[in-house]
C-alpha cells in the first residue's frame, strides 16, 4: 500500500519475525502516551478500546508492566531508561515461567521515547531446545563413555577407532590398549567369522543397521562374554564408508538397555511433538490477528498473506500469491523504501500514514501504522520481507477528538479561573472577557448589560478593541428589536458569519460592528438573561463549531459569576439590615433598662417589706438584661474586630478589675508580666469573678494566682470558694448560650478571648477531689516578647 518516508530518527531496526508482535508505546516530551498499539494494551490486560492517548507513560509502565517482569532490577533499568530517555536495546525479560519479552528504547532526538515489546518466548524457547540438543549431545556422549553396554566404533575394515569405558571394561583392557586393534581380535574365535561377515557386508553396500548378532567377545581375562551386537554404518556425502559403529550389548541387561532406548524414543517424539505445535500456533497467529501481515520474496512478489491484510486489500489472497506488490499497488516512493530495506537490511517502520483505497474510495481517508522487516539467511543475505499493517484511523479519529476536547477546557478553564479570581462584578466582566479574546483567537469583543427595570436597552459594560465609531454606534442596543431580542429576550446565541452566502441584515450587523464574523452569546443568571458576550473576528469570516460550543459554555459561566456576585451583594445587604436592626435593639433596651433601674432606685427609698423584696427581684432582672446586653456587645465587638495582639501589663488589668468588686474578698499578691493581648482582656477577668461572686454568695472568698507555665506563657487562675461546679458539667459551662450550668454568657466570652488570644481555658477543683470546695477557673496566655507586636490576624 502507498506510503511516504519518515525521519530516520523513527527507523527500528528488526532482525526476526518476532517483531510482528512488537507492542509498541509511544511517550512525548513530557512522557504522556502518543500511541499504544494494541499488542501492547493486550501484554498489560488492558482492552482495546481503552483510549490511553494522554495519559502519565510513566506511570502506565511501572503500574502495568514492571509488575509482570520478575526481576525488580531489570524492571528498574527498564524504567530509569524511560524516565531518563536513555537507548535501551534488547532487554529480556521472564514475565512467566514460560513467557519472555524484550524491552528495547529508542530515542529518536525529537524529545520523545519509544518503547518496544517483543515476545521473544519463541526464540527463547528455540534457544532452550538448542541447549537441550548440545545437552543432549553431552549426554549422548556420557552415554557412550558411561553407558553399561559397550561401544565401539570401527574404520571399515573393523579396527577399532574408538571406544567406552564399558567396552573397555567389557574386554578388561584400558581403552589406549584398544584403539588401532582389530576387531576379530578381541572375539571368541569361534565367532570370528560372523563378525567378518558383518564388517563385510557394510563393505558390500548393505543399508544397516544390523541388530541381533550375537557372538562372544573374550576379555584379557576370564571365560567369553555373550553378546548381542547391533551395527550401523556411517557413510561421507560420496557414500563412501567411514566408519561402522557397534553396540556391544551383554544379553543378560538386554531388558535394561531396551527401556532405556525406548526413553530416548520417547524425548524424541515428544520434541517432535512440540515442534508441531508451535508451528501451529505461528500459523494460527498469523491468521487470526487483526493485523495486515504478507510475506514477499526479494522481488516483492506476494509469497503468503493472512485473511486480514486480503480482506483489507480489497483483493482475495488467489488474487494476490505470485504477483507483485507494485504490480497492484503502484507508488513509487513505496517502492524505492522497499528497494532500500531490501538493499541494507534494515527495517523501515512508519505511523498514521494517510492512504485512499483507488479500489474502496467509499471508505475515505485512512490511517495505518506498518512496517517493512527484512528476514535473513545465516550469511546476512536478504530473501524475504515481511510487510505488517495495522489500521489506526479510529485511534487517529479519537485523539482528534480528544485534541479538540482539551483545547475547549482549556478555555473554559481560563475563563473560569479569571471569573473566580475577580472580587467585583466589573472586575469579572474585563477578566471573562480579556480570557474569551486571548483563548479563542477574536480580535474585538464588549459585553453587555441589561440596564433600567424595563430591560428594554443592554449597554456596553466594557470592551475591547471596539473603534470609536462602533462605540458611537452600538453603545445601546435595543433588546427588543430584532435581531437583537433573540439574544437578549429568547436566550438564544447567535452568530453572524460574512461568508458568501450571507444576506443583507448580516453584512449590515458586521459592517457597524467592524468584523467579518461576529457571537452574540447570552449571560442568563437565575434563568433571566442579564447581559451578552459579544466577541469578533476581522480576519475570519466563519465560526467553526467547536468555537461555537466553547463560547456558550463560556456564556454559562459568566452567567454564573454575575449571578454569584448578584447573590454576594444581597448578602452584603442582608448582613448590614441585620447589624442596623441589632443595634437598634442594643442600644433601646439599654436606654430602657438604664431608666427602669433609676425609677428602681426612687422606689428603693420609700418601699420595705414585701415590696421592697419585689423591688429587689426586678433590679436583679435589671442587672440581668444589662449583663445579656453587654455580653452581647463584647460579642459583636470581638467578631468584627481584628485581631492585633499588643504588650499589655496583666497586673494593671487584674487589679482594674478587682476594684471593680469592693465588698468582695479577693486576695491577689500581684504579677511582672506582659502578656500578648488586646483591649479586652478585662472581659475575662471581669466575667470570671464575676461568676464567681455570681454563683459564690455574699461570703465567697476569691483568689487570683498568676505563675509560669510553659515555655512563653503565664498561666492565670481564680479560684473560688462557692459551691464548685461537677465534674460532668465542666466542659458545658463554656458553651454558647448553655444553660446546663447557669452559667450564662460570660464564660463563652471567656473561652472565645482566650483562644482568640492563643491560649485555652479549663476549670478544675479548687480543692483535688472535694468540688465541693469550690472551682479554680485557669487560662493561659503567651508573654509578650521584647514588647513586639506580631502580624495582624484576621
């Protein structure tokens, strides 16, 4: 079939047939899969129509292949080859006790690596039988010198030329003794005659071998021997004879020497045996495959072909035997890349070559990965070719696919990327549109926004590239007119192409808009349409299809984003209507409770008994909503602040605070330290007396300690002598709004400073085991370093 030459650099060189099953792996610059052929898919049980085309190379070898090869360390230089674009040549490999393969690397220079997978079982396998046959051999001659029977072989006149130790032994002579001796001399010489007899009729011609003559040979010493001899002739390529080789077999192990020669019969028959059948499955291989394979003789005349490469020749192979390649496929490049392979022997390999069938032009434009392996005899000499093709147009097809695919995500990442990293809604719009124009290839583009209740006008919100006078003239558009409401009212893209066959109005909307091909795209948030991307070419007059499809899903995602930022803003709003309506509530039920508690104090004076118990449960409930309001402003305070920690002095704030509680027992020896804080460390220590004098009763008795703790921070404890808090209830007294403990706020407040301030906070036993005794609330807290303020924290 037609093809063109490729690089040199993507030659490999094949010397056997083996190469027909190469499993071929093809990794670019960055060592993503190129090609894989199927013989490679099938090595790592992978299926066919896995399209691998773009995946981690790398990883596919030593996820799928290395495991299959037994010996780790050719595993790896398999894979340093791979990772280190290294040339790599016939590496072997067991991947089953009986399945050998070999790894080869090419390296062409163009940044990619080539991996080669041949199944060499076969050879192996020849290899094996070849070590077995010199073993044999071995083995045959172990036999000769160590067999039990005698051996002996003769010139044709019957002199001995040599012999094993058993015939040595036999005739209890040392084998130098024998060489060079007559035969009939170490014979009973009433025997003698018919081992004349038998020299003599090898002399005559007789065919051999002959068996079962049994005479007596006489050893140095003792009584003559019985044996049965069995001769064989040896003849040169004159048939002339050279040699005649006697078995001399004592008849009592005739039983013996029998089983053994059937043994060896049997090896024979059984090597035989597999021989056949790998001839079998060559042949059955070779038909079944999918691959195209021909063998040709050096004239390039079709010698054999398996059904795939006929049927896809369009031929049947009849048609095909004895005839020329050339003579039904005329090319004459193809044919001087023959001529070449044949003249250097060199193997010629190419992929994803075009070619027309003249004969099936209903099958279009096809893709074919072949090669072209020289087969030669021992002395190097060219006398065969084998031609292999594969049928790669669905792969081609599909990496296309895959090619335009990628292209199309990559956009819509781009712009997906530029919307999420923009913080207002006209920062979003310049990047979505600044990311359409660098990705797609447009020269102008604007977007435009619905503006006004009635959305009858869309305006330019930003654009690109747009001259003066499309900006004097397209600056509005109405939305309801044609055509631009079917953009802005239907939700429909529409593309304006100045190809031949466009009409008027179309010639007109690019005239105004300066271009020769022009998108409407449609931004719709929360199924209205709000805007529209409006991009241009002044050099293409079509839109291709797949821009097409990008550009809506780009439309998609602006929508998106504009909808995100729309949502952002009610959020905003929301969140400021809420904090109005908290300080509102804040600060009128603090006026209303600051003159509750002065009308309070008037009653005070003039009410006793049962009333004036009254009075002081409605001041308690007072204080209580005073306390619930100012908890909640320390709240508010320390979630909207940020947090900048500066060197504050611990015992200034501690001794504030304790003159905030005069009628309380507080003892407090004072402290040197400068802790990491900010201005309200005051609400921990305030909220822990005061749950302490809270919960504690008018004769409480408080004790502030503070004392190293770890490295860089102090720790701070006020202990109390009220009534202690159990031990199952400990971990809720510092929840939000809890109300197992009674506790309130206040120590909420207390846990959300202190880790706010990088320490923690914990409550223990005043007295260990007696909770009884009361509680001892402890904090820590970082010392301040020098006096140096880090980093604001927000």
């Amino acid at each position: 079939m037609p093809s063109t030459p490729v690089s040199n650099e993507l030659l490999i060189p094949r010397a056997t047939i083996d190469e027909l099953e190469d499993g071929v792996l093809l990794l670019d610059a960055d060592r993503r899969v190129v090609r894989v052929n199927r013989v490679f898919q099938s090595l790592l049980s992978l299926p066919d129509t896995r399209d691998l085309t773009g995946a981690d190379g790398m990883a596919l070898v030593r996820t799928h292949l290395a495991p299959l090869i037994d010996d780790v360390e050719t595993a790896g230089r398999l894979l340093e080859a791979l990772r280190d674009r290294e040339p790599l040549s016939g590496l072997e490999c067991r991947i089953a006790p009986d399945r050998w393969m070999a790894c080869s690397v090419r390296v062409p220079g163009d940044g990619t690596a080539l991996l080669l997978v041949s199944d060499i079982s076969a050879r192996k396998k020849s290899e094996q039988r070849c070590r077995r046959l010199e073993a044999e051999q071995r083995h045959y001659r172990e036999l000769f010198d160590l067999a039990p029977d005698g051996y002996f072989v003769c010139d044709p006149e019957g002199t001995i030329l040599d012999v094993n130790r058993a015939g040595a032994l036999l005739l209890a002579k040392d084998r130098r003794n024998l060489i060079g001796t007559p035969g009939t001399d170490h014979i009973a010489p009433e025997d003698r005659n018919a081992y004349r007899d038998l020299v003599a009729q090898f002399g005559d011609g007789a065919p051999g071998p002959l068996r079962g003559i049994e005479v007596r040979v006489q050893p140095a010493t003792g009584e003559p021997i019985p044996v049965s001899l069995s001769a064989a002739a040896v003849y040169d390529d004159r048939d002339s004879l050279t040699e005649i080789l006697l078995l001399a077999r004592d008849i009592t192990h005739r039983t013996q020497v029998d089983a053994e020669r059937e043994r060896l019969l049997a090896e024979n028959q059984l090597l035989a045996a597999n021989l056949a059948k790998e001839s079998d499955v060559l042949r059955t291989i070779m038909e079944h495959t999918d691959v195209h394979l021909a063998y040709l003789d050096p004239g390039f005349r079709f010698v054999r072909v398996n059904t795939a490469y006929a049927g896809g020749s369009g031929y049947a192979k009849e048609e095909l035997l004895g005839r020329g390649h050339f003579d039904l496929f005329p090319n004459p490049e193809n044919q001087a890349i023959f001529e070449q392979v044949r003249e250097t022997g060199e193997a010629f390999r190419i992929y994803a070559k075009p070619f027309v069938y003249e004969n099936q032009p209903e099958r279009g434009t096809t893709c074919w990965d072949w090669s072209l392996v020289p087969v030669k005899d021992t002395q190097g000499a060219v006398h065969g070719l084998v031609f292999s093709l594969a049928d790669v147009t669905e792969r081609i097809r599909a990496e296309e696919e895959v090619r335009i695919r990628n292209r199309r995500l990559a956009v819509l990442n781009a712009v997906i990327t530029a919307s999420a990293s923009a913080f207002t809604l006209d920062e979003l719009l310049d990047n979505a549109l600044d990311a359409s124009l660098k990705n797609l290839g447009f020269d102008v583009g604007s977007i435009y926004m619905l503006e006004g209740a009635d959305r009858m006008h869309a305006v330019i919100r930003c654009h690109r590239k747009v001259s003066e006078f499309t900006l004097m003239q397209n600056r509005t558009l109405n939305t309801h007119h044609r055509p631009y409401n079917r953009v802005f009212v239907a939700g429909q893209p529409w593309f304006v192409e100045g190809t031949a066959h466009a009409d008027v109005r179309d010639l007109d909307v690019l005239a105004d808009f300066g271009v020769t091909s022009l998108a409407f795209i449609p931004l719709v948030a929360e199924s209205s349409v709000v805007g529209a991307l409006v991009v241009g070419s002044t050099s293409t007059p079509e839109i291709p299809r797949e821009t097409r499809q990008v550009l809506e899903a780009i439309g998609r995602e602006v929508g998106s984003g504009v909808l995100r930022g729309i949502l952002y803003s009610r959020l905003e709003e929301a969140h400021r209507e809420a904090n109005l309506y908290l300080d509102i509530l804040t600060h009128d039920i603090r006026n209303a409770d600051n003159v509750a508690n002065i009308y309070a104090e008037l009653l005070d004076e003039r009410l006793s008994g049962k009333e004036r118990e009254y009075l002081l449960k409605l001041r308690a409930g007072i204080r209580k909503s005073i306390e619930i309001t100012a908890n909640v402003a320390t709240i508010r305070k320390i979630r909207e602040s940020r947090t900048v920690l500066l060197p504050v002095d611990l015992d200034g704030v501690i001794r504030e605070e304790i003159a905030r509680y005069p009628e309380t027992r507080i003892a407090y020896e004072g402290s040197c330290v400068t802790v990491l804080v900010d201005g309200l460390l005051s609400e921990v220590v305030t909220n822990l007396i005061g749950n302490a004098v809270k919960h504690g009763g008018p004769d409480v008795e408080i004790e502030i300690l503070v004392e190293d703790a770890e490295e860089g921070t102090v720790q701070v404890t006020v202990a109390d002598t009220g009534p202690g808090i159990p031990k199952e209830i400990r971990e809720a007294v510092f929840a939000r709004f809890g109300q197992e403990s009674s506790q309130g706020l206040g120590l909420s407040i207390v846990r959300m400073l202190v880790e706010r301030y990088g320490g923690r906070v914990w409550v223990e036993d005043r007295v260990p085991g007696h909770p009884e005794e009361g509680a001892a609330f402890r904090f820590t807290l970082r010392q301040a370093d020098g006096g140096e303020s880090p980093a604001p924290d927000t």
